[in-house]
C-alpha cells in the first residue's frame, strides 16, 4: 500500500504532507531526507497503530486527490510522490527466495563480516531501499 504525498520547498527547507494523514508533516534538508524521515515516520506511525489494534485508513487514489479541493496541491510549484506503507509486525515468517549462487555467496560474507545472519542481512538491506537509504 502505498500513500501519496505532495512535496514543496527549496534547497536546504523541504516538506512532505500526505493528505490522507491529518497533520502529518515531515521536513528535512534535501528532498530525498524529506522524503526517507517520512516514510520512516509513516513506517513507526502504521506500526503503533497496528500494536494497538488499530485500522489504518486506505489510501484514496491519485484523482480523488487531485480534485479534493482541501488538498490545496499546485503543479507548478509542488511535486507528488508515492510514499510505501511499511508495517514491521514482529512476527518472524519463513520465506524461500531463489539467489544467484554467487550473489548468496558475496551476501554471506557481509552478513558474516557485520555479525548479522543472511536472514538479518536481506531484511536490513531490503528496508534501507525501502525507507530510500542507498
């Protein structure tokens, strides 16, 4: 699931609103921290509420957006990104995936050399994509 979130500013005073979350606003120096810290703040927000037993509301789609006029989004002037909705649930789940043999053998040895298991590896590696670490 994915939001959509509308960007503004200029260098060095970025914002991320996402219309569908009340209030919610993320800052950072660069588009690209902006962007990260909101994903990351969505991620603990969608988390907390899921401990709790909460729901979490839907998206709506891009054109309910768009013609929504409290959403307020300028084209000219504003940028609209998709921003993933990542829920870390604590429950550990077995999955198979297929690997290049070398691939596996290269993910091994980092693993090995940062004292993490493969598994602990692929996840950490999979969410900093994710979260828009490179």
């Amino acid at each position: 699931m994915y939001y959509y979130a509308i960007v503004d500013g200029k260098d060095g005073d970025w914002r991320v609103r996402v219309p569908d979350l009340k209030d919610f606003l993320s800052t950072g120096r660069t588009v690209e921290t902006a962007i990260t810290n909101a994903t990351r703040e969505i991620s603990e927000w969608a988390t907390d509420l899921v401990a709790k037993g909460l729901i979490i509301s839907p998206p709506r789609d891009l054109m309910s957006l768009v013609e929504d006029s409290e959403v307020a989004f300028d084209s000219a002037t504003q940028s609209m990104v998709l921003i993933p909705l990542v829920i870390i649930r604590g429950r550990v789940v077995k999955a198979n995936i297929s690997l290049d043999a070398g691939s596996l053998t290269s993910i091994d040895n980092e693993a090995k050399r940062r004292g993490l298991t493969r598994s602990a590896f692929i996840v950490d590696a999979a969410l900093q994509r994710i979260f828009g670490q490179t």
